[in-house]
C-alpha cells in the first residue's frame, strides 16, 4: 500500500491511497482465517502425537519432564506372564498407540474452528493419567513449551500469509 501524491490543487494537495483495496481484501481473509484454525489442526495433531511418541519412548522423561514412576516387580512380572511388553504404561500398546497414531481408532481429535481437543479415548487412561489407590500418577499427555511455542507459530504463519499471499 502506498500515498502518492497525484497533483496541487489551489491551496492544497491531492494524495491518493493505492493498493487500499488489496489491504482491506488481505485484512478480510486474515479475519477470516483467525476465525477459523481448521487447516492448522491437523499439522498440530500431528506434531501432537510425534510429541507423545518422544513422551513414551523417554518413560515419561521428555522437555524437562521427569520420568515416570517405575513398573513394581510384581507388575512386571504379571504383565510378563500375560504376554504384556515391560516398558512403563506400554502393556498391550492400545494406550501408547491411542497417543501417538493419528489413525489410531481412540485418538481423541475434535476440531471445531477456534477449539482443539487431543488425547486418548482409552477408558483407563485416566487412571493411570490421575492416579489411583493402586496405580501411581503418571501424566500421560506432555506439552513442552518448544512444542507450544510451534503450535502459536503454525497459527500466526497462517493467519498473516493472508497479508504475504497478496489476496
């Protein structure tokens, strides 16, 4: 957008604004796309679930985060004789695979154009992510904040190339 001056005229000047309906167009799509995250999404579910594959591969240990509380002998050795895997909340892999794959049946992703929902919809989930009586609290979902930090600039890269694209 520019100022220009066209010409004198008596005592005064004429400017003339060019390019304004360029900039009211790129400030109408920017508008509209902060009203909308819809498209930034699913690029935050998927680094979402990259982040929880990090999350489980460390037991818990991950950006800054501590590790979970060990698996008791007696656990281990029950999850042993089922045929269960020994890593921490890993028995059968529903829950860790709920998490971490987006194409997982219980992969908890609900968009709505300013809202996004991700996790598990694994039904004991809570109990290990909470805690119980039996069961030591281990949380399950893990944002670091180099994560956060990449999830605020997918959504402002998306709403200024409204400005960038020229539309």
């Amino acid at each position: 957008m520019a100022i220009t001056m066209q010409s004198r005229t008596g005592v005064g000047v004429f400017f003339q604004v060019e390019g304004w309906e360029k900039m009211v167009r790129s400030v109408l799509e920017a508008k509209k796309r902060a009203g909308d995250m819809g498209p930034i999404w699913e690029l935050v579910a998927t680094d979402f679930a990259a982040e929880e594959t990090q999350v489980f591969a460390h037991g818990g240990a991950w950006g800054g985060y501590t590790a979970w509380a060990p698996v008791q002998e007696k656990v281990a050795k029950a999850k042993a004789r089922q045929g269960f895997q020994s890593a921490v909340l890993v028995g059968s892999g529903r829950l860790k695979n709920s998490l971490t794959q987006r194409g997982h049946p219980e992969f908890r992703y609900e968009p709505t154009p300013l809202t996004l929902k991700l996790g598990t919809r694994v039904p004991y989930a809570s109990s290990h992510d909470e805690g119980t009586t039996h069961l030591p609290q281990r949380s399950l979902i893990r944002i670091t904040p180099q994560a956060q930090s990449r999830w605020a600039s997918l959504m402002t890269q998306y709403i200024t190339e409204a400005f960038e694209s020229g539309r």
